[in-house]
C-alpha cells in the first residue's frame, strides 16, 4: 500500500516534493476540542 501510494504521489509531482516514507497511524493525538496536536507528531521524528 505504502509503495502504490509513494508511486502515485511521485507521479503527480516533482520528485524532490514527494515524501520519502509514510507511517500508517491508527489515530492521531488530538485535543479534547478536536485539535491535531502537532507537537506530539513531530516528537515521534
């Protein structure tokens, strides 16, 4: 899935604008309102 994914994005635009891998999440953090807490996603890099 991730490999179809990564081929299709790179089709559509310029190579150096294409991520490099993907992680497949089951949820994101998020605030009780709602909100995606970036900070916690970006801890994990």
């Amino acid at each position: 899935m991730e490999q179809r994914l990564l081929d299709h994005v790179r089709s559509q635009i310029a190579a150096f604008k294409a991520p490099r891998r993907i992680d497949f999440v089951e949820e994101l953090p998020r605030t009780p309102i709602g909100k995606l807490v970036k900070h916690r996603l970006r801890a994990r890099y």
